[in-house]
C-alpha cells in the first residue's frame, strides 16, 4: 500500500463505512468480527514493514511498552512480516484500542448501529 498510514486508515474507513451501510442490514455479526480481526492483523503488518530496519522495530516496540527482552527479539527475528504480526508481543505493542486511536473506525460498532437501524 503507498501513502502514509493516516491516508491508509482514511481509505479504510471510507470503504468499510460504505460497505456497512449497504450489507449492514443483514445478519452478519460473526463476519463482521472476523474481517475486522483480519484488519488489525493486516495492520500490523503494514505497520512492521514500514518500520524496515531492527533499529526502528526496536524502538518503536519499547516506545509502545514491550520490554527490552521481547523487543530484542522481536526486532532482530527473521520470519516474514505476516507471521510476526500474528505474535503476541506485537499485538500487546499495537491494540485494537491503539489503531482505534489512530482513526481505525471498529467495523464491529457501524454494524451493529446499522443493523440497529434495520
């Protein structure tokens, strides 16, 4: 994905919106809970990747409060991006709360005021 993460979130936002408030009236919560956990670990994803260097890895993990041990070795692993974004220390550097705070809208939530709607 090119551009910077805030147009990424943006452009995710603006699709997921649109397709919840056409699909939304359907019964899908279970879908809904799955793509939105298939989002955040995409995410993470792109979040490690564009961080490139251990250096960086490093010291954006210990800014998000993952402690020198994890963060070393998470910095310096060799396995791809996708495996590593699944690990448990990423998901404690990055949360759901913290994507939300980045603008991520929880799909989770449209739904259910949509499907509330009717």
């Amino acid at each position: 994905m090119n551009g910077n993460f805030e147009e990424i979130v943006k452009k995710i936002n603006q699709i997921t919106t649109g397709w919840i408030n056409y699909y939304g009236i359907s019964r899908m919560k279970k879908f809904i809970i799955e793509t939105q956990k298939w989002l955040n670990h995409r995410l993470r994803q792109l979040i490690w990747k564009r961080w490139k260097k251990p250096k960086t890895k490093y010291k954006m993990l210990r800014k998000y409060g993952v402690n020198h041990d994890d963060a070393m070795k998470l910095a310096n692993s060799r396995k791809g991006y996708w495996r590593l974004s699944r690990s448990e220390i990423l998901q404690r550097a990055i949360t759901k709360e913290k994507l939300t705070k980045w603008r991520l809208k929880d799909i989770s939530l449209l739904y259910e005021q949509r499907y509330l709607k009717g």
